[in-house]
C-alpha cells in the first residue's frame, strides 16, 4: 500500500519537476508516452476490483453527477481541441467531489487506500494538462444543466465511470494534445 502511493507521489514529483525547470527549451513531457496514464488506469481498476470484492462500509452516501464515459470518435474528432479539453476538465471537476464523497462515504480502510490514490491521480492529471498547454476550463458552480452527464448511485458504478473517463475520453485528449504531436528537432 505504501509502496503505490509512494509510486504515485514519485510520478507526480517527476511531472511537476520537469514542468517547472527553467532553462529548457523544451521540457520533457512524460505522459505523452501514456505510461503514467496507464499507471493511473491501473490504479483506477484496483480500486474498482477492491470495490467489487469489498462487503461491508463500502457504500456510497448518496448519488453523484459524474461524466459520460461513451465516445463516439467521430463526433469526438469533429470537436475542436478547446471542446474537448472542456469536456475532459468537465469530467475531472465532477470526478473529484464523487470520489471525495465516496471517501467519506467508506469505512473499509483497504478501499479507502484505493480512493486516496484515485483522488491524488486525477489532481496529476490535472497537472499534466497544465503542463501539456491544455487550456484550463472552469465549470460552472453547479452540475446542473451540465451536457453529458449522469447520476450514479452506487460505489462500483463511480469506480467503473472513473476507469472508463481515464481510459475514454483523457486518454483520446492526451494522444492528440499539441505538445505531444510538435517534431523534435
């Protein structure tokens, strides 16, 4: 358990390093190789597998708006890079209170371990964005009235979307950002 969340703060450390280096023309951008999205794809799933297997103090409190996780990539690579980045802040903004709620929410020290983490890589994954020049987008006070979204009521199925969100739509938006496409000379 220590040792993930060691993993996770030690990517993090690296990103933010290597965002803010001075004197570098052109500073390395780690998650355009997707490793450490696929990492925190990993840890999203381990925390939904623990969600799954977990039998007690594991419920949600109540119900949450979360992002809808379908893409349909033509109507995705119609989108401008500006709409897209919204979209996937949209998801991170609503991500983030869903998953605090659920760490509130659970007594099981085992999934809250899970939760932690989840809640640390979607605020990295925040900052690679920044750090890839993605435009930021703050969303509107409240979710209602918000386009594509959803309410869940369950624990596993707020797990699930956040899996499916990394795997989706942040993994589309990072493949086609600007700083990862710019020729190395």
């Amino acid at each position: 358990m220590l040792q993930k969340t060691g993993r996770g703060l030690l990517a993090l450390l690296l990103i933010l390093l290597e965002w803010t280096r001075p004197g570098l023309p052109s500073p390395l951008r780690p998650i355009c190789d997707l490793r450490v999205l696929n990492h925190f794809i990993k840890e999203a799933r381990d925390a939904e597998v623990a969600m799954k297997s977990c039998r007690e103090g594991c419920s949600l409190s109540e119900s949450v708006t979360v992002p809808q996780t379908r893409v349909e990539l033509d109507v995705w690579e119609k989108k401008n890079a500006l709409e897209q980045a919204q979209e996937v802040q949209t998801g991170l903004w609503l991500l983030k209170p869903a998953l605090s709620l659920l760490q509130t929410s659970v007594t099981n020290t085992a999934l809250l371990s899970h939760i932690d983490n989840s809640i640390r890589n979607l605020l990295s994954i925040s900052a690679v964005l920044r750090s890839l020049n993605i435009q930021e987008f703050t969303p509107p006070a409240s979710a209602a009235g918000l386009e594509g979204t959803w309410t869940v009521s369950s624990s596993t199925d707020l797990l699930q979307v956040h899996v499916n969100f990394l795997r989706g739509k942040v993994r589309l938006l990072l493949l086609d950002a600007q700083a990862c496409q710019q020729d190395v000379s």
